[in-house]
C-alpha cells in the first residue's frame, strides 16, 4: 500500500502521506493542502470523511461491529468491569489497581457535595424546564463556584477538576429530577458505590429509608458502561472543540451536554419511547409507522435506527436488547411497548429501505425501555447518557489539551454575494 496520496489540480500535482492507525485505518494528513495548493480546501459537510484528530481512546469499527475502549471490548467490560473502573480506564489509559480505583473512589467522594448556592439556581427554573436544558446550565454554573483554571500540564491539577466533576455531576443530574419532582434535594450517601450513590440521589424518599436493588443498579451501571465514550461523535468533538480555544473542561462539558440534547444523537433516547408511546396509542400499527419512515415526503424517521458509523449492527444495542429482556424478566414487569419494539425491529430489518441503507437498531432503540423499567422518568433518559458519557467526554477533553491540538476552526466555501456597494436606506 502506497504512502503517498497523489491529489492533481489543473496539471499540478501535490503529495500527501498517508498516515495509518493501530487498527490499519488509513487517512490522508493534508495538513499542507491550503499551503501547497494557494489555499484549496476541503468541503465534507457533517464531517463524513474527515477525521479530526488522532486518538488512543475509543476504536470502532462500523463495518463489523466492534466497540473497544482503549483495546478492551465492550462486551467484556459491560459484563466484568464497573462503571469506576471504566471511568478510569477511559481518562487514564489502563484499568486501575485495586490501589488506584480505591483512592480514585475516595477521592471522588470527598468532592460529592454541592455548593448550597447551586440550590438557588436550580430554583429559578420553571418545573417544566427541561432537565438536559437546567443540566447543561448547572454544570456551566459550577465554574463560578470553583473559578480559577486548571493547569493542564500539572497532573496533580488535572486530576483534581476531573475528580471534582465526577463527583459533582451525579448530584446536579439528580437534583434537575427531584425539582422536576416537587422532591426535597437528596444529598447522596458515601458509603454507597457510585451508581447505587446515583441511584439513591435520585429516588430517595425523605421518610423512608434507601434500599439498594441489585439488580437495578447492575442494570444501571451496565447501561452506564455501553454509554461511555463513542470516540467523535457530535458531543464529543464539541467538547474537544470548545476545549480547543482553552475553554476550561466545564464549560466545554456544559456545551457537550446541549449537543447531547438533540434528538439525532443522544436526544433519540427519549424520542424512541414517545415514538413506541405513539404507536401503541394508534393501535401498534408498525407497518404504517414503517411505511411514513420510507416515504420522503413525511418528515418522520424511525427513531432509534441508523448510525453514522456502524452499517451492520450497533454492539450496545445487541446487549441493550438482552439486558432490557433480563431486567424486565427480573423485575416482574411487562411492557407491551418492548413488543412493538421487537416488532418494528422485525420487520425493519428485512425491509429493502433498511437493508439497502444499512440502517439498524442503534444503542438508544432499547435503552428507553430498561430506563422506564427501572422508574426513570422520560425526561431523564438523555441525561441517563450524559451521565455515562460524562467519563468519555473528559477522556477526550483530557487527550486533546495534551496532545496540545490547535484550536478548532474549519474553513467553508462562501457562496454569498460578490462586492456590492452599500445603499442608504431611502434607495432600497
Ligand atoms: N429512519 C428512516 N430513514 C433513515 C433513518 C431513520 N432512522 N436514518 C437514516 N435514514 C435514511 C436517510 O433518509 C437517508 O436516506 P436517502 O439515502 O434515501 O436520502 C439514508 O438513510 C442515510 O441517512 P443520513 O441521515 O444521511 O445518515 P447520517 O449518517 O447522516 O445519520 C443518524 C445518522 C443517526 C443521524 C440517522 O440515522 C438518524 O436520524 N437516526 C434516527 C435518530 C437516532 O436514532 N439517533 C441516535 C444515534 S445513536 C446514539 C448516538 O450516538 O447519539
């Protein structure tokens, strides 16, 4: 295989190396294209074709499949390792010690409280607000509580604003849904694990003693686990790209959760389950939801199917469909919304638009119905993936300020108006 990509223009040729991952990917480097050429540049609207960085993180490949975080598959670590200790591993690189997840937990636990002020703030939002809306405000509102930035190049200063986030971020998600409930604010317990910590911020009554659900937290924590980085998705690189004007890390995760929010990428979530709510209130007709998803002229897409990257099938979605039948099974509840799921899926995956487009069940398909499963209200299903990708998002925020990337700043192709000259308003 060549190392050179030959690119010609008008006659004149220009050279490019071709530089090539640990998994073979292979990509043109036109670092010098604008400079070579007099400033020719490239157009590849929503980022098809372009790679925006060099990673060590997250390897995907969406031909067959596969999801690793930093070489481990997802597979094995939705099913053997923790939420922490994924955590760790995304952001440092390995899995850690018994020593090091230890002092990680502890540390994590002495940052767990919020400044009483971020009460005030959170009373100001109406009940209806949206919590992705109030999450994203809140966590951008930390930075006036712990101002100051952070040298990035002193480990010992990274690692205490990433402690602090992980430790103060399941307590705003909590609080945007105990508001959201007319709930007293839930101050967590230490002596909990992180997610079973999450799961009681969340649900706690204010007279009745906590008591942890095994088999709720496994789920949670697994479910937190597939969500936790996705390499560079439209959150992500836009927490590398506003980190890349050296915005601080909350600030750029403040930005991560609104791209978050909409409903083509982690939105879909809760847009899944008001489309299944949908069509079981019209009677479970899937044909026709199927036949309104193919037609061009309805603005209507089947929710929960298609992926930018994986054209074959999505591997979290393959455990979320397990997990979503065991907890259900486990927990004694039935759905009639998993059925018409199931259905839909069925009879997508052997229909031509499906098969010729290569569109599958995504992570968000079955997610939705382990969350209600697990009394998660609708609203907080986008924030349930904020939640989990929150690691991922620092990992890569973390990556980008050390490999000291330039700021992000694409080019464009103006199409506008030539020179004109301008007129007074009496002449136009
Ligand atoms: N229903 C019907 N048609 C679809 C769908 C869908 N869900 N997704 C894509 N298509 C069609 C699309 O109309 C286009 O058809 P044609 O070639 O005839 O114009 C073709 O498939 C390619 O679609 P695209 O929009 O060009 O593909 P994309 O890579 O830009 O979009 C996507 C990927 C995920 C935004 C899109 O598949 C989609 O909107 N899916 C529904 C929303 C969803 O489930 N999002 C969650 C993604 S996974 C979680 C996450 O990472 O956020």
């Amino acid at each position: 295989m060549s190392k050179i990509a030959t690119l010609e223009i008008d006659g004149n040729k220009y050279e490019f190396p071709i530089i090539k991952g640990t998994e073979n990917e292979l990509g043109i480097d036109i670092k010098a294209l604008r400079g070579a050429t007099g400033g020719v540049t490239t157009i590849d609207p929503g980022y098809k074709n372009t790679g925006s960085c060099e990673s060590a993180i997250t390897f995907l490949d969406g031909e067959k499949g596969i999801l690793r975080y930093r070489g481990y598959s997802i597979e094995e670590l939705a099913e053997k390792a923790d939420f922490l200790e994924v955590a760790y591993l995304l952001i440092f690189g390995e899995l850690p010690t018994a020593a090091q997840l230890e002092k990680f937990d502890k540390d994590i636990k002495e940052e767990s409280h919020v400044d009483e002020d971020m009460k005030k703030i959170l009373d100001g939002f109406p009940k209806s607000a949206h919590p992705m809306g109030v999450l994203s405000s809140l966590t951008s509102a930390l930075i006036a509580f712990n101002p100051g930035s952070v040298d990035v190049d002193s480990e010992e200063e990274m690692y205490g604003a990433i402690v602090k986030i992980l430790a103060k971020f399941p307590v705003l998600a909590a609080w945007t849904m105990r508001k959201r409930k007319s709930l007293p604010l839930d101050y967590g317990d230490n002596s909990l694990g992180y997610v079973e910590n999450l799961h009681k911020m969340m649900f706690a009554r204010p007279n009745q003693a906590y008591e942890a659900n095994k088999i709720v937290n496994d789920a949670l924590d697994k479910l937190l686990i597939l969500h936790a980085d996705h390499e560079q998705n439209c959150s992500t690189s836009t927490v590398r790209i506003v980190g890349s004007s050296h915005a601080g890390l909350f600030a750029s995760l403040s930005a991560g959760i609104s791209a978050l929010w909409g409903p083509l990428h982690g939105g879909a979530n809760q847009a899944v389950i008001e489309m299944l709510e949908a069509i079981k209130a019209d009677g479970g007709d899937t044909a026709k939801y199927i036949a309104k998803a193919k037609d061009k002229n309805d603005p209507f897409r089947l929710m929960g199917f298609g992926h930018r990257v994986y054209k074959n099938f999505d591997p979290r979605a393959k455990i979320i469909k397990k997990s979503a039948e065991e907890v259900l099974g486990d927990l004694g509840i039935e759905d009639p919304v998993l059925d018409i799921a199931k259905g839909l899926a069925d009879v997508a995956l052997k229909d031509e638009y499906f098969v010729q487009r290569k569109l599958y069940p995504n992570v968000d398909f079955y997610s939705g119905i382990i969350y209600r499963a697990l009394g998660i209200p609708t609203e907080m299903f986008t924030v349930m993936f904020a939640l989990g990708r929150l690691p991922g998002w620092i990992a890569q925020w973390r990556e980008m300020r050390l490999r000291k990337e330039p700021i992000g700043r694409p080019r464009q192709i103006y199409i506008g108006e030539n020179y004109r000259a301008f007129k007074a308003v009496s002449e136009r």
